[in-house]
C-alpha cells in the first residue's frame, strides 16, 4: 500500500503548476552555456548563461584552473535546466493524464484497469504509478 490520497494527488497538480508558472515567466529557451577560455592561461575563465543573466567565475583571475571549479558544470547545469525541465514537466504531466480515475468509478484508474484488461481484477486510484510520482514529489 501506498499514502497516495486524492489530496496528495492534487497537491503534485499544483506543484507542477508552479514550475510550468515559473517556467513560463522565464526568459525563452533554449538556453546556453558561454565558456571564457583564457588563450595565454590555457585554462577557462569563467562562464555566462545566455540569454539569462548568469555569470560564474572563481573571481581569481584564472589563478586556478576554472573548469575544474563546480561554476563550469553549474553554467551547463542552468543552461540546460529550462529545456530539461520542460521535457520532464511534460513527461510527468502525460503520465498523470493517463492515470486519471475511471469515469463510471472514481476510486479505480481507468489506465491501469484498461492495461490490464480484466474485468474483475481493479486498480484503486491512485494508482502505483500517481503514488510513485507523488512520494517522488513530496520526497519519500
Ligand atoms: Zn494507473
């Protein structure tokens, strides 16, 4: 068994909301990483996230080997996030519409039970797979 609840359910509705919000108030995407390379230090710099304002350096003048820093990896991080995220708001987003309660019952999935095609065998909703993403969510 699960903890998965209706209410729960509508909670992960409400945080994905949140992030599409969020997400959409943003600068348009893609996104990209610009990486400074110090030609007569043989080492990057520092990095800019465009077309956002995201600047990282190690602020030492390429005293130490930039790249080497987490500021490179964090700029690929935040300049992929949008894009990633996108793809993953949509992929869970999907999952949760497919998983919606059954319209003639609304405490069985209407997926789970057409998946598995008997009749007589049901599948409370949430589902395994709503209460996967919700414990996801809420992080259990
Ligand atoms: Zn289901």
């Amino acid at each position: 068994m699960t903890n998965a609840t209706a209410d729960g359910v509508a909670a992960v509705h409400q945080y994905l909301m949140q992030i599409r919000q969020r997400l959409e108030k943003s600068s348009k995407g893609p996104w990209h990483a610009v990486h400074h390379y110090d030609a007569a230090l043989g080492r990057y710099v520092s990095s800019e996230v465009l077309p956002v304002a995201v600047h990282a350096g190690n602020g030492d003048g390429g005293m130490t080997n930039y790249a080497d820093d987490k500021e490179y990896d964090d700029a690929e991080f935040i300049a992929h996030s949008k894009t990633d995220l996108q793809k993953l708001l949509m992929a869970v987003e999907a999952v949760l519409e497919l998983h919606q309660p059954d319209e003639a019952d609304t405490r069985l999935c209407a997926h789970c039970m057409e998946a598995i095609g008997v009749e007589a065998f049901q599948v409370e909703w949430p589902c395994p797979t709503v209460a996967t993403i919700q414990e996801a969510i809420e992080g259990e």
